[in-house]
C-alpha cells in the first residue's frame, strides 16, 4: 500500500505542477484583469497543495475546490484570447484537471 499511496503522490504533484507551468505562461499573456487574478489565486492553491511536506496524508487540502476554480479560469479564457501555441497547452491541462481530481480521490481514499 506504501508504494501505491508514493506513486499517487508522485502523479498528483507531477499534474500539479504541469498546470503551474501553464499559468506561468498564461501570466506572461495579456488577458482582462481579473482573470490574471484568478490565475494567481489557483497558483496559490496549486503551490499549496504541491508544497505539503506529507501529501500523502493530505486530506486537509481541498484540491477538488482549487482544481474547480482553476477549471473556471480556464474556461473563462477564450480561446481566442491565446497565442496559437498556447491552445493545446489549455486543452491538455482542461484534461490534467479531470485525471488528477481522480488522483486525488484515489490517494485521499487508501
């Protein structure tokens, strides 16, 4: 069960900071106000969540909420407010979202 729970923890913060790496690029973008403040705040909740010395027993993090705020950004970001390159990018992390909610359920569960 050690190496389950390892390996889970090792997926989530891998997911984590893939979607941190995209908001470091949408930060360079220019985008409304208020959308780069909500990008800093679901950094913050990443960064939190990614920095906890025992994620393995982090069910005090709530990385569903931060996961949805940081969906809503995402989606509020029309596509068409991206450099070309960056679509892909917002695509695959739309879906890294999903699978590390899934993640987080598993590790949070064992």
């Amino acid at each position: 069960m050690g190496d389950s729970r390892s390996t889970l923890v090792h997926d989530v913060r891998n997911q984590l900071s893939g979607m941190l790496m995209l908001i470091s690029l949408l930060e360079k973008v220019e985008l409304p106000r208020e959308i780069h403040v909500r990008l800093s705040a679901s950094a913050v909740g990443l960064r939190t969540v990614l920095t906890e010395p025992d994620l393995a027993s982090g069910t005090h993090h709530d990385l569903d909420a931060v996961l949805d705020a940081f969906l809503e950004v995402l989606t509020d970001v029309e596509i068409t407010q991206l450099p070309e390159e960056l679509v892909p990018l917002r695509a695959d992390v739309v879906d890294r979202i999903s699978m590390t909610s899934e993640l987080w359920t598993s590790l949070t569960q064992l």
